[in-house]
C-alpha cells in the first residue's frame, strides 16, 4: 500500500494535529457515538487518534487502526492511548469483531480510488460489525468543488514549527474520472528544502456512495451537509454518511 509523505514523512506526521487540530467533526462523531449507545468502536484510518483517544471512555472497546505505523506512534504518545487497542493495517486486517459502530473521519472515504477497493474495504467493514451496527464517515461533495480553493494563492501559509519556519501550500495537478490529484509543498526555509506530497481523493457523488453502500448490505441512515446536524443540500460542502449494516433477513436493494 502506497501512502502519501504526509502520513510517513517523520516531520510531516509530527505536524499533522497541529494542521489538524480538533474541530467540530470530533464533536460530531462522539456525539454519534452516545447516541447509538456504542461499546465496541474501531476508528479506521485513525491517524493521530485525536478521535480514537476520546472515543475511549468508560468501559468502551475502542480499536484504532491504521496503515501508518509513523500515525499510530504519534497517538500513541496521547495521555489517553493505553484505553485504546492499536492496529497496523487496512480494514482487510480486522476481520470479525462485532463492533457497534466503525467510524472513517478525515475524509478517509476519499482514499479509496477504485471502485473496488471502495467496494472490498466497505465488505471488510460489513464483517467487522455486528448485524445493525452502523458505519459512519464524511466525504466532500463533489459539485462544491473544494479543489478549487486548493491553489498556492488560496492556501499559501507560513508557520512556526519545532523544525522551523515553514511555507505550506497546495497546488493542483489534474482533475479527472472524480479523482484530483494534488500537491502539498512543505518548505523548511532554514535549509530550503521542499518537502513534496503527492497525493490523490477521489470526489464520490451522494448516489455513488449511497449505492455501494446499498450494495455492500447498509441502510443508509442519514445523511447531513454539516457538522450541526443540518440537511445534505445539493449545495452542501460535505456529505455525513450514517449507515445500518442489515440484519441477516434483510434485502439490500
Ligand atoms: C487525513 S488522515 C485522517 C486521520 C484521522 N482519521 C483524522 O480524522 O485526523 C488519513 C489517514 O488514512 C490513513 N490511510 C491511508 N490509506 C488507508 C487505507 N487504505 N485504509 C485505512 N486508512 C488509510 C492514513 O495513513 C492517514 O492516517
């Protein structure tokens, strides 16, 4: 599996919660949890576990996975990680754990560029769930066109860091068949060099993904626009999926 420098270049990784920092989509997703009443909870694609680490209260199983072993070190390090079980890996790796609720925050869903890893990872998490246990994760909607705020002139940042000053900002490359393909310059002004990220998001439509979750045996539950509960508009910037794995008996069509 071939992962973007963001998630494997050491200095990269180390800045990532501070380009990240936590929002109101970490509300969103804990909130989601208390109200499914969810004990049994696997954060895939977990990164730096900003989430994963306040999922894990009380007597909750919380299991956060990751295919960057650079990631997981850095939530790791968290006051709370020790609550938390640890995963290298995709969701090919979990298996059966009849979990009440898989959450893929960080526009995770995006990742996937093929139709059939989508498909096959949306299978491996149908069997890590238990019967009427749901998925939940976002992804931008494609008519908003968020890559078009993502040139130089509209990014272009200079930060304070523990490696220094830093230029950041992005550029796009192409975009084509739903897939933008973008880079991350990360320039360390005391030594000049430009730490490239190449990196690669597929933009799903609402009936892209509502299908494949159909057809990988989900409900589709809910789905917002934002992260205060608000409808999915057309116009919406985000999709919020909330979707119930079937029961046995039930159709997926
Ligand atoms: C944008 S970060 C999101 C991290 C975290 N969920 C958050 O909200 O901050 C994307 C994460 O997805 C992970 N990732 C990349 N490929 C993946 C895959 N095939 N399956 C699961 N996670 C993957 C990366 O290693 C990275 O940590």
């Amino acid at each position: 599996m071939k992962l973007d420098k963001h998630y494997t270049d050491p200095r990269l990784v180390e800045l990532y919660d501070h380009d990240n920092p936590r929002g109101a989509d970490t509300d969103f997703y804990l909130t989601l949890a208390a109200e499914l009443n969810a004990h049994r909870i696997i954060d895939l694609g977990c990164g730096t576990g900003l989430l994963t680490c306040e999922l894990a209260t009380g007597k909750r199983q919380v299991i956060g996975i990751d295919p960057s072993p650079a990631m997981l070190a850095v939530a790791q390090r968290k006051p709370e990680a020790e609550r938390v079980e640890w995963v290298v890996g995709d969701a090919s790796v979990l298996g059966e754990r009849n979990a009440d609720l898989l959450t893929m925050t960080g526009n995770v869903a995006q990742i996937f560029l093929d139709d059939a890893d989508w498909a096959a990872t949306l299978c491996h998490i149908h069997k890590a769930l238990r019967p009427g246990g749901y998925v939940a994760f976002e992804s931008r909607n494609p008519t908003a066109r968020a890559w078009k705020q993502w040139g130089r002139d509209e990014t272009f940042e200079e930060i304070e860091t523990p490696f220094g000053s830093m230029a950041c900002w992005l550029e796009v490359l192409e975009v084509q068949d739903g897939q933008v393909h973008f880079v991350g310059h990360n320039l360390f002004k005391a030594t000049g060099e430009d730490v490239v990220a190449h990196s690669t998001l597929r933009f799903r439509s609402h009936t892209e993904l509502a299908d494949s979750l159909r057809q990988a045996g989900f409900t589709v539950d809910r789905v917002y626009g934002d992260w205060h509960h608000g409808a999915f508009t057309d116009a919406s910037r985000l999709m919020i999926f909330v979707a119930r794995r079937n029961e046995p008996a039930e159709k997926t069509v």
